[in-house]
C-alpha cells in the first residue's frame, strides 16, 4: 500500500512523464527477436498522408469501403468473412496487384516505407502476438488504417489508438 499511496503522491507531470515512459513503445518494444521491434511512438507520430489522390487510389479506396463492416473469419478470404491478410489481398487484388497471402509474407514482398513517409494503400504490420508480424491493415492517410479485426470485422482505427501504436513493426508498399 505504501508504494501506491508514494505513486499517487507524485505531482502530476512526473506521473504524466513516468505513464508515457511505461506505455511509449519505443521505450518498451513487445517483441524483440529476430531484430523486429516495436516502433509504435514513431509510425504514429509520422502519419500525415492524407487519402487517395489518383484514380487508382479511388478505385482502393471504393474497394476497401466495399469490405466495411464483412465479419473476421481466420484464414477467410471472401466477404462472407476475411482475415486481415486477406482483406489486404483482396483489396491489392481488385486494382490488378497481386501480393501474397500472409502478413509476414506480405511484408517480406513489400518494398519498406519509412515512418513520416506513409502513403494512402501502404500497408501497415503489426507484432499482435509477441512471435513477429502477425497482423496488417492498409493505410488510408491522416493517421488511419483499416483492417480485418478480429473481434469487429473490417474497421477503421487510428493508428495513434495505444494497441496499435505499441504493437506497430513497420510498413511495405506494393504501389
């Protein structure tokens, strides 16, 4: 109980400062193996693009509307339900990309984009699990991507959102 009451008794700013060095990803990354770290703080300090700009663009951005609301199903890839290295196959599919199926495959075949340098259709990867990349969504700009939840279907989030940030390992493009 003492330690708590001594926490507590900080003055604000130090307890503000000691919260955003416990939570900050770039602090603590969630997985280190295979030099693949977190780097949440960064990516999402970094996002800036804003949405489609060309027709190609638009076209991505019809289809990912398209998905909306479809239910996550592991390892699905129709819109009876979709994973979410489905959903960004399917969406890279529909505008004549074709990439490959998993989230580690999918960022092992991008070409890597660094933070600040996001695009509209970049797609985002994740550590979800703590054994690597496990998880991806598309970029749409302003901070937000959109991917296949696995409790909410397809959604969009902020990447600034503290699950994501602290769980961000890098980005890839295919465009």
């Amino acid at each position: 109980m003492r330690s708590c009451t001594r926490l507590f008794a900080m003055p604000a700013a130090s307890l503000a400062v000691l919260i955003l060095l416990v939570a900050g990803c770039s602090t603590l990354p969630v997985y280190k193996g295979d030099g693949i770290r977190c780097a949440g703080a960064k990516w999402s300090a970094g996002a800036s693009g804003g949405g489609p700009s060309t027709s190609s663009e638009n076209a991505m951005m019809n289809e990912i509307d398209s998905w909306m609301g479809t239910p996550y199903v592991y390892g699905g890839e129709s819109r009876s339900g979709v994973d979410c290295s489905g959903f960004t196959q399917a969406v890279y599919q529909s505008v004549g990309v074709e990439i490959p199926r998993t989230a580690s495959q999918q960022a092992a075949a991008s070409r890597e984009v660094n933070p600040g340098n996001l695009d509209f259709g970049d797609i985002l990867f994740f550590n979800t699990d703590g054994s690597g990349i496990s998880h991806c969504g598309i970029y749409v700009g302003n901070g937000f991507f959109v991917h296949a939840s696995s409790s909410r279907g397809v959604v969009r989030e902020s990447m600034a959102k503290e699950y994501y940030a602290t769980r961000i390992v890098s980005a890839g493009r295919f465009m």
